[in-house]
C-alpha cells in the first residue's frame, strides 16, 4: 500500500489568501453600518473565502492510500473505490497559456465509479502514480480516456492506452 498526501507547503498559499480574504470581508462587515447591497456583497465573499479555507484544509488533512484492488482517500470523512469499479476518468489542466508555457497552472485527476468520486490536484504527492494507476484501471474494466485526459496524461508522461511501468519511485514523490 502506498499512502500519500498534500505537502503543507503547497497550501501556504492557499491558507494565505483565505485569510486575507476573510479579514478583508469581516473587517468591512464588522466597521461599517449593515445595507442588504454592503451585506449581500461582503457576506458572500466572506462566505466564499470561508469555502476556500476549508477546501484547503480538507486537502490538508486528506490521506490516500493506493492498493492493488482499491484507493481509499481519508480525511473529515473516509471513501474507498475499488478498481474493478472505476468507469470515469477526467484530467484537465488549469491555467493560462502563458502559465502552460512556463510549466505553472495545475492539473485535476477526477476519478468515478460506483457512486463514489474522487477528486486530486496535481501538487498531491503520487500525483502521477494515481493517474497512472487509474488510466491502467480504466483500461482493464475495458474503458477509454477522452482524448483530452489521454493528451494531459501524455503530457505529464503517462501512456493512457500503453502498458507502461507506473512512474519511478523519485517520480511519484512528487506532485507535478
């Protein structure tokens, strides 16, 4: 079994910016006098920056673990999907054409089948490892990738539709 998470580094950021976010929305919301427009605004983006956070913390505490016959993500709440079981696979790449240029933006591996998803940024430890395991996966149930999945598989080194050895050791440790 390998077991892998999100570095604490990779969510500095993202830790940053909903703090910055949910100051800036309370502050306003707390020193000024309430209007339904000051409210309906500034309550929204509190909530929205409140949202991120905890996204960013469910990545945070999220384990996954990889087995031969399942992956199972843990964290606030545990989920498991065995293999044999997956009949989606989605990997789409986020970023501007300049950020693709210079290596930047990131990708998200979507994983469905047996009314269970899972959903894993690139910056994941094992990111590739995953997307290769997957890709095989979906491939023995006797499903295909969609060309966009198999073209951002190609790109980060993974074969969709070959019987390549999953990535080295070094390669898996870390995220893209």
């Amino acid at each position: 079994m390998k077991v892998y998470q999100y570095p604490p580094r990779t969510l500095v950021g993202d830790y940053i910016r909903s703090a910055v976010g949910l100051s800036v929305g309370l502050g306003v919301l707390l020193s000024v006098s309430p209007t339904p427009l000051i409210i309906i605004i500034f309550g929204g983006l509190t909530g929205l920056f409140g949202f991120f956070g905890y996204r960013t913390l469910q990545r945070h505490v999220v384990k996954v673990a990889v087995t031969e016959d399942e992956i199972c993500d843990s964290g606030f709440r545990t989920r498991t999907m065995a293999w044999t079981d997956l009949d989606g696979l989605k990997l789409r790449y986020y970023g501007t054409k300049r950020q693709q240029r210079g290596g930047d933006g990131f990708m998200q591996l979507t994983l469905a089948g047996g009314g269970t998803s899972f959903s894993y940024e690139s910056t994941l430890k094992g990111f590739r490892y995953i997307a290769w395991r997957a890709a095989k996966a979906v491939r023995e149930n006797g499903g295909s990738v969609d060309p966009t999945s198999a073209g951002n598989l190609l790109a980060i080194g993974l074969d969709a539709d070959g019987e390549r050895p999953p990535p080295s050791n070094d390669e898996e440790l870390d995220g893209i």
